[in-house]
C-alpha cells in the first residue's frame, strides 16, 4: 500500500502476507512479515514489524477467487 503526496510516495507498506482475524473481539486485517517506509523531510526511515494491524476498507466476503486465472498466464516459448 502506498500513500502519494504531492506525486511523491510518502509511505509504502509491504508484506508476505494478509489474513483475516476474527480471534479477538472486533475483526481485522493482520499483515505478517511487514515492512514501513516512510519518507518525509528528514529523509527515509524503514520499520519492521513480524505482524500489523492494517485497515483495509473490504471484506473477506468481497474477495473473489478468478477460477480462470491458470487459463490467462501465458506458456514460455
């Protein structure tokens, strides 16, 4: 995920991966192995983290799984 000001990425937030937690009281997103760079005027600082909460604004429910996905990659030549 990225946040852009001014046409110049700001923050970037990876990671290896996402799940959806319905262990604790309210639902959420927790990212695993994640890794924040934030870059602003004192130059860029880079953060680790094994887990984060990130707010994302969509369901597991919305999520799709492409069935077709395998037919659309295309063969080495």
């Amino acid at each position: 995920m990225e946040r852009i000001k001014k046409g110049k990425v700001i923050y970037n937030l990876r990671s290896e991966s996402i799940k959806w937690d319905t262990t604790k009281r309210k639902k959420r997103w927790i990212a695993t192995k994640v890794v924040e760079r934030f870059v602003d005027s004192l130059g860029e600082r880079i953060r680790f983290h094994e887990e984060k909460e990130v707010k994302l604004n969509i369901l597991p429910s919305e999520l799709i799984r492409d069935e077709y996905q395998k037919d659309k990659l295309t063969t080495p030549s």
